[in-house]
C-alpha cells in the first residue's frame, strides 16, 4: 500500500500568525510557490488558508485583504499521519472536498502539506506499477490478454 509520505515534499508549506493578514499570507505563501498557508499560535496548527479561501471568503464578499488570515481561515483543520495510505488521504480529501490536508511526522508536528497533484502522482504512479505487473506476467506467459476472462466475460453480456 502507498503512503502519502512518500508523495509530499517536506517542508511545502508556508506558516504565518492568525494576526498575520490576508495581503501578507498571500505575498508569502507566492514566495514559497504555496497555494495554502498554515496558521500557528506557539507552534500548534490552529488553521489552514488555502487559495479556495482567498477566493470564495475574501474576494467574493468584498472583504479587505487587510483582514488578519484568522477571519477567513478553516479552523482545526484535519490532519493525516505521515504514514497514512493514500487512498485513505484521497477518500478525506474528496469527502471533505479538500485540496490540501496537513501531513503530521511521528512527533505530531506538522511537516508535510499533501496536494491533489501529490495524490494524482501517487495514483499514477499505482497504475504503472499495475500495468508494469501486467506486462510481466504476460511476458511470463502467466496471462494472455488474447484470452482475458474480463474481456471474454464482458463479450458474452454484449451479445
């Protein structure tokens, strides 16, 4: 199985106070090519603002981006362990309807921001695995796609 630990880069994260605003958020997190910034009050993760936040909470309701971060923010945010899998971390982001889940090391510190691109990559990276696995058993002589039960079975619900 997969785990997203594998998939993050650490330390993709931009961390700024909750009194830190919105104009200041933004210009650090583009310095760090971040799409989200972590809020922290002594050194615990009180909130996330990511660019959907920027863009829904802050532009299209006319607020200023002089506003402390804290005011837009998603509070408590749910974080992953480092060695969550990553269907587990895929199933949180989609429910939620996430893009962006922090990754927690095993001291319980934040270390890792996990992205769709990162679980897109590690979900690309499963299916090459699987078709690789496939093109050796068929090198192997162990399957033979001629005779696939899938596409024989598939075949007799056509007709």
């Amino acid at each position: 199985m997969l785990k997203i630990k594998d998939f993050v880069t650490e330390n993709n994260f931009t961390v700024v106070k909750k009194d830190t605003s919105v104009r200041e958020a933004i210009k650090l997190a583009k310095k760090k090519k971040n799409t989200c910034v972590l809020v922290m009050d002594n050194n615990k993760l009180i909130g996330i603002f990511t660019d959907n936040d920027l863009a829904f909470r802050v532009i299209s309701e006319g607020k200023s981006v002089d506003e402390p971060v804290y005011n837009f923010m998603t509070k408590d945010p749910i974080t992953i362990d480092q060695n969550t899998d990553v269907d587990t971390c895929m199933f949180l982001m989609t429910k939620n309807k996430f893009r962006h889940i922090p990754v927690r090391n095993s001291d319980g510190n934040v270390f890792a921001v996990a992205t769709v691109m990162d679980v897109l990559k590690a979900k690309v990276k499963e299916v090459s695995n699987s078709e690789e696995a496939r093109n050796i058993y068929e090198t192997e002589g162990l399957i033979d796609r001629e005779n696939d039960i899938i596409d024989s079975i598939t075949n007799e619900y056509k007709n």
